[in-house]
C-alpha cells in the first residue's frame, strides 16, 4: 500500500488547535502522496450554541459539507479508499486499516471500545431513523459474539471502498430528497447508504481502538479534556501505552497533590509493570505521588514476623476459603500499617491513599477536588473516606449524607483501593494494635467503624468509632478482576502467614473476595445521594 492522502480542516476552534495541526502537518506532509488543509479560524463558535460540545443545525450542515467535501476529494484523485476517523478517536490496532480492506465491503468499521455501552454502530434504527434498542448490540458491543456484522449504522470512523460502484451513490450533503429524518451527519449518511442499497457492516474480531462517551450540549472545553485523558487512560490500562506524536511538543504538566497534604501509592517493588502504569495515570491527571514500597510478605520468613510482632486475629478465617491469613495478605497490611505511621509522624491532616492496581473513573481529580472542598466546607467529621471499594452490604441503601453531594456512610465494604485519610482516623487506627491481633486490611476497617457481620471479630476490638463515609459513585475501581486474563493477586496467592511450607487453595478463577462488584438490586441502591453536575455531564447514548 503506497502513502495515502490526507484531508485535515477544523473551524470554530477556541484553544490552539489550529496551530498545533498545522505544525504537525508541516511536519509530516512528506509521509503522504498528497495533503490538504482547509482551516477556518473565524468565527470561533456557532451563534446559536449553548456550548463548545452543542450540535446546532448549522454545524451539522457544516460537518456534512465537510465530510463530503473528503468525499468529493477522494474521487477525484482516484482514491480506492477512504477512511473516516473523529479526531478524538485513537485506534490502536496498527493493522486496523489492512483488516478492514480484507473484509472486501463497501462501508466497513472497526468496533470502537468505550467506558460504557456507546460504541461506532447501531444494531438498530425506528422508521423514523432514530436509535433502536436490540437484544443483538450488547453481545456484539462486549465482543460475546465475534464477527463482521451487517447493521444499519456505523460512524466516527469506518472504511468506504470506492472502488465498488455502488460508493457512487453515497453522499453526506446534500441529504437526499427523500430524507425526513433527523437533520444528523450519521443518520444522512446512513440513509443515503440505505438509498443506494450499500449495506454497513461493523468488525469486532480484534480490539481496534477507543473512543469518548459524547458529552452534553452545555459541557465545557475543559470537560472534552478531561473525557478524552480518560479516553486515554482507558486504553492505557491494557494495552501498550498511546504517546503523543514526535512531531508535536509535549504538553506541560503541572502536577499538584489536589490539596492534600500527601498522596501516597502503593507498589510492590517487583511490579515495576504496575508503577510505570500508575505513574503515568498520575502523570495524564497532573498528580503528584510519593511512592511507598509495600511490604512483599512473600518475601518474609517466620523469625522477622514474630520479630515484628505479627499474631493473626484468633479465631479468623477467610469467608470464601476458610483458610488463615496469607503472607500477601499480611505484606497488604503492612503497607498500610506504615502509611498510617507515617501520617501520624509527620502529623499530615489528610492524605489521599491508593494502590497500584486501579483505573480511574472520568473526571476523577475535579470529582475529588470537589467532593473534599464540600467536606471541608460543612465541617463534616471524617476518619475515613472510600473512594474505591467493594461494597458488602446490600440488603439496603446506606445512608446519604445530608447537605454533601456524592458522599454515603460506609457499610460493611471490601478492597482498600483508594481512601481518603484524615489524622486522626490514623490515630485510631494505630492505638487498636492490630499488628497483635492481624486479618486482612479490607477487614479490619469495617471493624473500626462498627459494621462488620462477624461480631467474634468485633469483640475484640474494644473501641470502634473510626467516622467512614465513601464517595458516591465510587471514584476508582480495580484494573481487572477474577477470573479476566492478565489478573494477577499478590495477597492471596501465597502461604499461609506463620508458615511459608503451607501453600493457600486459592483459585483466581472462583474467587469471590476479588470478584466484580454483583449488581445492587433497585431497592438496595444509594439513590438518595445528592449529585453533582459532573454526575450529569457525560452521558451514555444508549
């Protein structure tokens, strides 16, 4: 395949696009056969928009003569292909192109992968050329069903083979005199397809790329930025990390520690894999961290346990496995353990904790900034707060807390993600000893605040009144979980705590305590909670 030909134009800008396109084209202009750019710089907005992501009449027209124009173009340059790709999209598939040429249709998509349901295709479409719900789009969407499927709608970016006759009749602009529908590039397109009898298909053999969830019509310039680093770190979670083209200069980053006064990251020193992953989430997110070496409890033997002074809890035994604490388990706490030390040493009022196997929900920093600014503002009394966790209880709602957005009263819950510690929530914490009487970390906090199911434990811990809330939604969630390919646990595949000759029964297949978060019945739900706007702001198209 020889170097294809580029039609890049972009208008109606109000940051640096413009000029960061057009240094990157002078740049790369001698890879491709041909380019051409076609910028508009004034005027900077449509006049009838509520916002930068509103979708007025006039900008759909303006996109359709766009996009045809590309059309148009490529016909005249006797082009056997065109593809079509949203600027925001980033496919990762190198061999994506290729793929799609061997699929020998006329209008072909890659499945584009989102956080949520949204994806490039419909499965279904009304008579009135509106979105349809079908029992087929979400096996297709989760990849349950692999294939190249006939459907009446594909979008943001797709392949058109222009060498098939049929292409000829296919058009963005004008709509075709027949058209009533919905005045929408994707709908005229797909409706001149049907008009020229040019079924769509959309693949979903590989993982070929990311796209963003749309965001609402009064959504701003900084939320596009924030949904598209999201985008970004999405694809970074599995898959080899995307960097910015070296034709442009890299993007300035300032990272702070979001009003904090520390924010600490778990990692075993043998996961570099892990601290290179999280580092750069931090890093897209302008955060700054300070490392903390966790404990590798696989690595200690019995002598340095009991030299710490490590005893386990009596009586305890895991729920799923009925087997003692792991070393991994014990090396977990201990992680913590320091970390609650090293908040009373250095007598810091909160800090923000996280471990280094998580993925970040959008708008995570706003979300947090804000969450701890109305925290702060009506004085709530906190100890503890969950930002990420696995949530136990759920034969009832768990009480909101009045007068704060996003904020609940933890129930019993599992996983120490990433919570939000204050000082004297550490001091609490450190006067119950809990290296004498030791169980796993995600255990013993609900037993510090009163709301674990197993009153043996409970008793013999004398005082329980750690003050634990959790964010509503929750803010971060695990990377993987049981059973999903690449899932790797370090706390629970191991020996037992006292003895490293004996070996835990743990399979990663039936896992229970690592196992997704089970769907929380309508009655159970935390719908009392107050939102806020960015609750609001993204959406999901289905």
């Amino acid at each position: 395949c020889g170097p294809g030909s580029h039609l890049v134009a972009t208008d109606h800008n109000i940051d640096n696009t413009t000029y960061l396109l057009r240094d990157w084209l002078i740049s790369v202009q001698k890879l491709y056969h041909y380019v051409e750019w076609r910028p508009k710089e004034e005027p900077r907005k449509y006049h009838d928009e509520e916002g930068p992501k509103d979708w007025t009449n006039e900008r759909y027209a303006y996109v359709m003569k766009l996009r045809q124009a590309a059309l148009e173009s490529a016909r005249e340059m006797w082009a056997d292909y065109l593809m079509m790709i949203d600027c925001d999209n980033l496919l990762i598939n190198r061999d994506v192109l290729w793929k799609l040429i061997k699929e020998n249709k006329t209008v072909v998509a890659p499945m584009m992968e989102s956080r949520a349901a949204y994806s490039n295709f419909w499965c279904g479409m009304t008579s009135q050329g509106y979105y349809k719900r079908t029992p087929a789009y979400i096996p297709m969407r989760k990849q349950v069903r692999r294939g190249c499927f006939a459907i009446p709608m594909v979008h943001s970016t797709f392949l058109v083979d222009l060498r098939k006759e049929a292409s000829r009749l296919l058009a963005f602009h004008p709509p075709h005199p027949d058209y009533t529908w919905a005045f929408d590039d994707i709908i005229v397109f797909a409706f001149s397809a049907r008009m020229a009898e040019v079924q769509m298909f959309i693949c979903n053999k590989e993982t070929y790329g990311h796209l963003p969830v749309p965001l609402r019509a009064h959504s701003t310039m900084q939320d596009e930025a924030d949904s598209f680093i999201h985008t970004l770190l999405e694809v970074n979670v599995r898959n080899p990390p995307v960097e910015p083209s070296r034709y442009l200069p890299k993007p300035v980053k300032r990272p702070d520690k979001m009003d904090f006064d520390e924010v600490f990251m778990i990692n075993l020193k043998r996961r570099a894999d892990r601290r290179e992953c999280m580092l750069r989430a931090l890093r897209e997110q302008e955060i700054d961290c300070k490392i903390i070496a966790a404990v590798d409890g696989k690595a200690m033997n019995v002598s340095e346990i009991h030299a710490m002074g490590v005893h386990m809890l009596p009586g305890y035994s895991d729920p799923y496995h009925g087997r003692p604490l792991t070393r991994g388990e014990m090396g977990c706490f201990l992680s913590h353990y320091n970390i609650w030390k090293e908040i009373v040493d250095r007598g810091l009022k909160t800090s923000l904790v996280l471990e280094d196997d998580l993925r970040f929900e959008i708008f995570f920093k706003r979300r947090l900034q804000n969450l701890m600014r109305e925290v702060e503002s009506k004085g709530l009394d906190w100890d503890l707060i969950y930002i990420g966790r696995k949530r136990m209880q759920v034969d009832r709602p768990e009480k909101a807390v009045p007068n704060i957005r996003n904020l609940v009263e933890a129930d019993y819950s599992y996983w120490t993600l990433g919570y939000m510690m204050s000082l004297q929530g550490a001091k609490k914490l450190l006067k119950a000893e809990p290296i004498s009487k030791m169980l796993p970390v995600d255990e013993f906090l609900p037993i510090m605040f009163n709301k674990h199911p197993v009153s043996d434990y409970m008793d013999q811990f004398e005082t329980r009144d750690l003050k634990a809330f959790s964010a509503e939604p929750l803010l971060v969630f695990p990377t993987r979980y049981t059973g999903e390919p690449g899932y790797i646990s370090d706390t629970e595949t191991s020996t037992v705590w006292d003895n490293e000759t004996v070996r835990t029964d743990w399979d990663r297949k039936h896992s229970g305590k690592t196992r997704e978060q089970a769907e929380i019945s309508t009655e159970a739900q935390n719908s009392d909670v107050l939102q806020s706007p960015l609750d609001r702001t993204a959406r999901d198209e289905l």
